[in-house]
C-alpha cells in the first residue's frame, strides 16, 4: 500500500547555520512512543484495565469496555475466518450504533485496516471509494448493504448476521506483529480534484496522536465526550479512540442530532458532557440556538479557520477554548492552541508531539520568521501515502532535508502559513481554489 517516494530535485544540503535557531526549538517536540504501537492493544489493555466502567453510550443502551473488547473480539474472529487479515482493507458502513465502534476495533484486531463509508454519502461516491480500495469485506447492516456494492458473499452485516457473531468466540485477538507502517485506516478525501483518493494512515501515526491529544488538550477517565461527527471525517478518530485509551466515556449522536442544535444541547445536558470537537459550524449552531454550555465545557474546533466572532463567544460563554488544525495527510491535527484572548489573533500554535512544521519558500527552503510560505509538515503523523496513486503522493509527499531519518518526508499542504515572533504558527489561507465547508475540502 505504500507508494514511491518523488525523485524530483529537493534540497537536502540546507546549512544547519541557515536554518533560524528558533525554528529548531519549536520543532523540537520529541516525546517517547513505543515502537509498533498498535491501536487496538491500547484500548484492550485498557479494557482490561476497568472491564466494568461505561465505555461507550448509543441512545439508551451502553457498552462497559469489557463488553466492548468482547464484541470487538467476536467481529474479529469472524473477520479472520472470512480471510480478512494484514493488507485487506475493510470497508464499515453503518449507522452510528453500539456496533460501530466494536466494529472498527474488530478490523484491526484482525490484521485489517478499515475504510469508513458514511451512509449518508451518495451512492455513486461510495460504490467509487469502495471499488478504488478493492474492499475485502464490507461491514454493515441490511439497511445500508446495497450502498458500495459489493456482493452479499463479502458482507458481514451485523443484524442478518448477528448469530454468527454471537457464535463466535470473544477470545482475545492479536494481530500479527506488523511493520510501523502498517495501515491502520484509509480515508478518502476529494481534495480540490472531485474524485476521491485515498489517504493511507499507519498505526504509529495514529498512536502518536492518540497518545498527544491525550496530553493536549487532554482527557481524564472521569471525562464524557460526545462524538457528532461521521466516521468518514478523520476527526473522529479522536472523539472515538482517545477517550477510549483513557478510560472516558464516549456518547454518539446521530447523525440527525449532530445537525440539530436542539437535540446537542439535550445530549450535553442529560449526560454531562464536558468535552466536545466540531467544526466553527457546528458550534455556530449551538450558539445561535441560546446554548450555554456547563462550567468546566472543552470545546475544541477545527476543520476550518477559526473566527475571531467566534472565539469571543465561545470564551464568552466560559468555556476552555482550543484550536486545531491539520490535514488529513498528517493524522488528523498537527498543531494546537488554547485560545484565552479573542482579541488577540487566532492562531493555529504550535506543532503536536513528534511533529515538525516548516514555513517553506518556492525553493522549499524555511522562510524567516514572520515571512509567508507554504506549511509544510513532517515527523510521526505523515501518511504513508495516497492509496496506490503514487504520481500524486510524490508530488505533495516530498523528502524531508530537516530529518537524518531515513525515509523522512514532508507533506506539502497547500496552505500558507507563517511563523510569528512568539513561536506560534498562523495559518492565512491557501495556495489555490480549495475551500473548506463542514471540514470538507471543496
């Protein structure tokens, strides 16, 4: 799954003493993570950790994470015996029930990587990204089985086949020892092309984020966080899998309560929710609806830029404010800030663990402090690649000159950033057409 690295010419002789010694410092974000770190293991040993307490909640029903890592075992047994394994790629097409999540860890309990479907997409996308990643299996329900096309015979559907799961054993399962590398999921993203490609992300990557957010912003076992958004936005792989590595609680909206301001503040309301990450559209919504949010409320926001309007009225109505950016092709978010001032600029801060972000020239060498350039990105988050498609993953994967590492790279984002006089990073929109809108590229 992993595509050629780009031949063409890059500057890898870049004098250490042409480099700002400040840069260096606020690129220096080393922190330990264990090597082959898989996702799955952490949730299970943290499942085996507090078998008892609320894992995940769905309407009215719940699961302990002992009953999540049972379920999750029983989908991968059956995933095994179907022939899924390390280099298949299933696909996940489901509404967000209590199934969803044992599913996804199912998947990569057995070896697999998953590849989200939304079934609110069209049709016409999903058969497109379902037939681009050649999906082993497909995980499902009779609902939405037509959806992506594949036969019944490469379906796994958790209601019609809800007594082979249930047969199944809830043994623990543990995936082959793997290189770094291997992919955890692959996500498709239209970009500013309109055809979907897709975005190959290993474990180490998702580990390292996981293991950030963790620190910053933060998650405690006593914490709720309510998850609104759909598995074929990245972004939820931290409302999903970072409370769950902590021993918090994660509660899903449906997909029709996440656009609907009412029913949020319900949910914030009847189940103390105390963290929550949208998009500024999302929680325009919320605010415009008369929400007030509880005393010690996270928000976190991202997927577009920030308004200054915005953060005023988040911060106004007291809640702990951080800003995240990052693209996809580097896990989800790259940087962060804790927004304290609205009066201040908004900036996107600084560079999450084992990340480095560069401000770069047309000559991909760093431009001064306070000087415009493309942002660039390198360190544990960077994909592996574009899912076979690999004209395109040389031309924005490019070799990284800043790292000895062999094999190092840096993603090219498009953006254009620069770095201000205080170590913070800001970002000023980008090098072509592309908008965003919900945190979809457009």
């Amino acid at each position: 799954m992993n595509d050629p690295l780009s031949t063409r010419a890059i500057p890898t002789d870049v004098p250490v003493a042409a480099i700002d010694p400040r840069l260096t410092l606020w690129n220096r974000t080393d922190a330990p993570l264990a090597p082959r770190s898989r996702l799955e293991q952490w949730v299970a040993a943290q499942c085996d950790r507090t078998p008892a307490a609320v894992a995940v909640i769905a309407g009215d029903t719940s699961l302990t994470y002992g009953e999540l890592e049972s379920r999750a075992n029983r989908f991968a047994q059956v995933l095994r015996a179907r022939g899924a394994g390390p280099g298949a790629l299933v696909g996940v097409c489901m509404g967000r029930s209590l199934d969803l999540v044992p599913a996804l860890l199912g998947v990569l309990k057995a070896g697999a990587a998953y590849v989200p479907l939304d079934p609110g997409f069209p049709e016409a996308r999903l058969r497109d990204m379902a037939e681009d990643a050649e999906l082993h299996t497909l995980v499902t329900e009779a609902r939405h089985a037509g959806l992506a096309g594949l036969p019944r015979d490469q379906q796994l559907r958790v209601d019609d086949d809800a007594a082979e799961l249930a047969a199944a054993p809830d043994t623990p399962v543990i995936a082959p020892d793997s290189p770094e590398n291997a992919p955890a999921y692959v996500i498709y993203t239209s970009g500013s092309t309109g055809r979907p490609k897709g975005v190959v992300l290993p474990q180490q990557a998702v580990c390292n984020f996981v293991a950030s957010m963790q620190r910053e912003p933060g998650l405690k076992a006593e914490d709720r966080l309510l998850a609104v958004t759909t598995l074929s936005f990245d972004i939820a792989v931290l409302e999903l899998f970072v409370p769950l590595v902590t021993g918090a609680q994660v509660v899903l909206a449906r997909r029709e309560d996440a656009m609907d301001a009412d029913a949020l503040a319900a949910l914030i309301a009847r189940h103390a929710i105390g963290v929550m990450q949208a998009t500024p559209t999302t929680w325009h919504l919320l605010l415009d609806a008369g929400w007030s949010a509880p005393a010690g409320f996270r928000a976190l926001c991202g997927g577009e830029p920030l308004p200054p309007s915005l953060a005023r009225r988040l911060l106004a109505a007291g809640v702990e404010l951080w800003n995240l950016y990052g693209p996809t092709e580097t896990t989800v978010w790259s940087t962060l800030a804790r927004i304290t001032d609205a009066d201040a600029c908004i900036t996107i801060g600084t560079p999450i663990a084992n990340t480095q972000v560069w401000v770069l020239d047309e000559q991909m060498k760093p431009c001064a402090v306070g000087a415009e350039g493309e942002i660039c990105i390198g360190g544990a988050g960077v994909a592996n690649g574009y899912f076979r498609r690999p004209e395109l993953t040389s031309d924005r994967f490019v070799p990284d000159p800043f790292r000895i590492a062999a094999g190092a790279r840096l993603y090219r984002t498009g953006d254009l950033g620069r770095w201000g006089e205080d170590g913070r990073l800001h970002h000023l929109g980008r090098l072509d057409f592309q908008v965003k809108v919900r945190g979809y590229r457009i």
